[in-house]
C-alpha cells in the first residue's frame, strides 16, 4: 500500500521531502541516511497534536488511546534512537523531556532525567530540574531530596543547589502542616511517626542551611540568600533568627551585612497605638527610620569605610525622595541626609560617585553657595573622574565663580590627557564668555598643542567657527591657513571652511580649489564623496572650470583603493547623468564608503 509522508527535518536546518511507498524495510535505511543531527520528530509531533485537536472539534473519541498510544510510543523510540547517537546534546534531552511533560509520560520521564544525569551530572540545572519535577509535579519529597543529595555528591560548593534544596525542604514542610491541618480538622487521630515534628519544624531546612554555609564560606550574599528564602514561609521564625545571629557572628564587618541589619527595622511591627491619623503613622514611619539611623550610626563607627557611607547614604536619599504630606518627616529626612554628606565628606570617605547627587542636590534646594563650597572644599578627593569634574566645572560657571580658572588647572593635573577633550571645551567655552578676544586667541593656540589627536581636532573645529564668530570670514580664513600643516585634521574641519567659502556673497574658486586640495591631501585614498564634490564644485561653480574635471578623475582613480574606486566609479556615472546631487544627499557628518 502506497503512503506518502510529510517529513520535517530539524534543528539545523529545514528540509521538505516527500517518500513515496515507504516500506517496513526501506524506511529505516531512509531514516539512516536523514539522521546527519537533523531529526524527523516533528512530522510525528504535529501529527499527533493534529489528531488531538480534530478530536477535541468533533468530539470523537474511538480508539483514542491505541491510536495516540502507538504515536507516542513511535516519538519515544525516535528519541532514544537519536539521543544513542547524539548523547552530549543537551537541547535534544530537553525537547525529549518536555515531549514528556507535555503527554504526562511520567514513568518514561523519570527514566529520561536518569539516564540524562548519568551522561551529564556536571551541570547543576540538571540536577534541580529533575529535582523540581519530582517534588511539584510528582508529590515525591523523598526522590527530590535523594536527587538534591546526589547532586551535592558532584557538586559540593553549588550555591544555586544548595538554595533549592533548602527551598524544597521548606516546601515540604509547609506541605505537611497543611495536611496536618486538614486532618486536625477533620478530627482524624494522628501518628506520631506520619508528621515527625523534625520536619514539622523545618529542621531538614535548617540542617541544609548549616552544611551550606560551612561549604561555602565567606560569601555575606550567599548567607544572606537563606534568610530570604526562608522569610516567603510564615513557621520559619526561629530559623530566619537563627540566619540573622549567623550572618552578624560570621560577616561582621561585611557592608551587606549591616544595610541589611539597618532595613530591616523598617519591617518590625509597629507600635501599638490608639491613633489612625496620618499624624500618627508618619509619627511611627519616622521613629522606625531613626531606628536604621541608629544602627548605620553604628555601621559607619565599626567599618568606617565608603561602602558603608554609601549604603547609608543611599538609605537617607531613598528615604528623602519618598513622597510625604508630613512636612516634619520630610523636614527631618532632609536633615539627615544632609548631615550625613557632610560627615563622610569630612571623613574623606565619601565615594566619588555621591558627590555629583550631593552638589545637585544642593542646587535643587537653592543652596548655590554651599554647592561651590563643597566643589571647592572637595577638588582633591574627585580624581581622575572626568564626568564629576565636568559637572562641578559647569555649576562654578553657571554661578560665576571667580574659582573656576584655579579649579581647571587642578583638573588638567588630575585627569589623564587622554580623557581631557571635554574639559578643554568646556575651557575654551569658559574664555570665550569671560575672557578677551586675544586672550581667549591665546588659549586656543596652546591648546592645538595637545598631543592628543582627538583634542586636537576638534579643538580645530571649534577654533573655525569662534574665528568666523568674532572676526568674520577674513579670520576664519586666515586660521584655516595657518593651520594647514598642523595635523591631525578631521574631515569636518575642511567641510567646514569649503561651507563657510559658499556662503560668502562672491565666492572664490580659487579658495575653494586650495580647501579641496588640503583635503584631499589627507582622505584622498579614503573618501570617494571628496572627489565627486570636487567634480561637482567645478561643474556647477560659476567660476569653475569643467575641463578640469578630466583630470581630478584621473588623480581620484590612481589614489582611490579598494570599495571606494568601485564606489567613485558608479556615483561619478550618477553625477554625469544628472541623476545624483552630491550636495543634497551628503551631510558634513556622513563617513564615505558603500
């Protein structure tokens, strides 16, 4: 009998084929000859599934289980065929697992997770996985706990195992006390042996948690996982007591030990009390915050280190930023945690990265003049940190200080060279609104001086535009000129002097010829758009010479290489038609290649 089958093959790639009067003999030689890591589950997975939603349509159920049972059976042995051959392939495994989940094979699933994490017990998702599977889905607390311990076997310092281990304990506890319950309820008589108080009492959790921590010492995060794990579970009290006694007995001077202790107060129950008004709750709100005030008051006197003023800082600013209509909580908020600047000021131990939030801060309040106080006391401490020089720099300006020129020359010795370019402009910007034309000229000059070729040309950019500003196109001119042997250039500063040339009422072409020139002179072999506006300036310049473009062609095709002749070729052919308009399509920003 003829049969015709649709076969999908995956994961690598996709093919369609047909197989026409397959026989019991030849498919399996067909089958061979597919099986290069590319798989024919699908055909067989969709058929099922499409049988299963043409069921569920007509509602017809006739030999439901013989037929969906021999095409399930059928998937299984194509996959423990291919996973034979291809044992190390992880997603092969997965998709065979959630084939069986998908079909409640759960007898054949245990089997695949087995024999999986024999060829693969070196991955611990593995290991939880399956240990999860057994726990939720199989209601089996004993083989979830067997395969938590096997998995340890492996891997003795796994923090990710050993938190779901300690998870499903508390799990199974929690299971327990609810059919506890139930049965209380039910007036059932109990055994002693059916609920020993051991687990009642999650004293399996407690035992995971100890064997962690000795495993796995001198992690304050990792310990402190436990305590959050146990806190989602309402029986765990004396555990979570126990986590906290721990952490502070083994992670004393660790900061995330102490930003825990400190907010943690805010979680204590509050103290009872008559009152409903908000008077009342915002009364109770500010004496829990005293209370993690008090214990970072004592964080910063045991470990006095930035770490620890930046969680207390971070604290009081999360705590300030909070919306209230309590103008006293808001008031004091305010106070502490501008007190608490100014101390890890005074301490030097406040972090490089709360000084910009402290000046702002300042400025939002309306306190200018301690914001430059602070600018000023503080310099030294700001380092090689460019982006808080830059901000601090540009409030002196905005204010006016008559500190700012010292306070630039203590940020040039800072900061490496490398790094300097927004300092110079903001520099540069800071003479040209305070200084002398010459002086701010002056500035200018020393700064090309620069060894660093980023500073320098964009430091030649901003010098064209301020001469064109202050003198005009003579002086734009003439700096154009007298810097044409101080490389490096960027292809913008010509761009901008050929623009600056074209908006002049009688435009020289001679000048414009000597502006391509110097460019060309520097991206000539790079820049196909330089050669083409060129040809373009002469064609349509009214002074310009067409019987020069023969010969820019010539130069452009010998000094061009690469992409860009064939780039040159194709758009000179565009420009000759009439069909592209170099100076309509190309901005002085857009890099020229294909």
């Amino acid at each position: 009998m003829a049969k015709e089958i649709s076969v999908l093959v995956t994961p690598s790639e996709l093919y369609q084929f047909r197989v026409v009067n397959v026989g019991i003999k030849t498919a399996p030689l067909m089958f061979k000859r597919l099986t290069n890591k590319c798989f024919i589950f699908q055909y067989e997975i969709n058929f099922l599934e499409l049988i299963k939603r043409r069921r569920a349509r007509i509602g017809y159920t006739f030999k439901k289980e013989e037929v969906e049972y021999a095409i399930v059976n059928r998937i299984h042995g194509l996959f423990r065929r291919a996973l034979t051959k291809w044992k190390g392939d992880i997603q092969l495994w997965l998709s065979h697992i959630a084939f069986c989940k998908k079909w409640n094979a759960k007898v054949k699933l245990s089997k695949v997770f087995s024999a999986m994490l024999a060829i693969h017990p070196n991955k611990p998702a593995l290991w939880i996985m399956a240990a999860k599977w057994e726990m939720e889905d199989c209601l089996s607390s004993e083989n979830a706990r067997h395969l938590f311990l096997r998995a340890l076997r492996f891997h003795p310092d796994s923090q990710k195992v050993y938190q779901e281990y300690f998870r499903m304990e508390l799990m199974n506890a929690e299971k327990i006390q609810k059919e506890k319950q139930l049965l209380e309820v039910a007036r059932v008589e109990l055994a002693k042996a059916d609920f020993p108080m051991e687990i009642l009492r999650g004293q399996l959790a407690r035992v995971v948690y100890k064997r962690a921590i000795e495993k796995v010492a001198g992690n304050a995060e990792f310990h402190l996982s436990f305590w959050t794990i146990a806190a989602n579970f309402n029986f765990t009290q004396e555990l979570q007591k126990e986590i906290v006694e721990d952490l502070q007995t083994l992670h004393t001077n660790h900061t995330l030990t102490w930003d825990f202790l400190a907010r943690r107060e805010l979680d204590t129950k509050s103290l009872p009390t008559s009152e409903c008004s908000k008077q009342a709750k915002a009364s109770d709100i500010a004496r829990k915050e005293e209370r993690c005030w008090a214990v970072y008051e004592e964080a910063v006197l045991t470990v006095p280190t930035e770490a620890v003023w930046k969680c207390y800082i971070t604290f009081c600013l999360e705590r300030f930023k909070r919306k209230t209509n309590n103008a006293i909580l808001r008031k004091k908020r305010l106070d502490k945690v501008l007190s608490v600047f100014d101390r890890a000021s005074e301490s030097s131990l406040l972090p490089q990265a709360l000084y910009k939030q402290w000046i702002e801060m300042l400025v939002d309040l309306g306190d200018a003049e301690k914001a430059v106080r602070v600018v000023k006391a503080s310099s030294s401490n700001f380092g090689q940190s460019v982006d808080l020089w830059q901000s601090s720099l540009e409030l002196l300006m905005k204010l006016q200080s008559a500190d700012v020129t010292q306070l630039f020359q203590q940020a040039f010795r800072q900061v490496p060279h490398t790094d300097c370019l927004p300092l110079w402009l903001l520099r540069l910007e800071w003479s040209e609104s305070t200084s002398s034309v010459n002086e701010t000229e002056t500035l200018y000059q020393r700064t090309l001086q620069t060894p660093i070729p980023a500073v320098s040309m964009t430091v030649k950019e901003k010098y064209l535009d301020w001469a064109l500003k202050t003198g005009g196109y003579k002086k734009a001119w003439k700096v154009f000129t007298s810097l044409h042997e101080n490389r490096p250039f960027s292809l913008e500063y010509f761009k901008k002097m050929i623009a600056i040339e074209k908006e002049q009422d009688f435009s020289k072409m001679k000048r414009l010829r000597d502006c391509y020139e110097l460019a060309l002179r520097e991206f000539g072999t790079t820049s196909a758009d330089l050669w083409l506006e060129y040809i373009e300036e002469e064609w349509k310049h009214p002074k310009g010479e067409a019987e020069r473009t023969g010969h820019i062609h010539w130069r452009a095709m010998k000094t061009l290489g690469g992409l860009q002749v064939e780039r040159f070729v194709s758009q000179y052919t565009l420009l000759q038609t009439g069909n592209l308009q170099l100076h309509q399509h190309l901005t002085p920003n857009q890099t020229p290649g294909l």
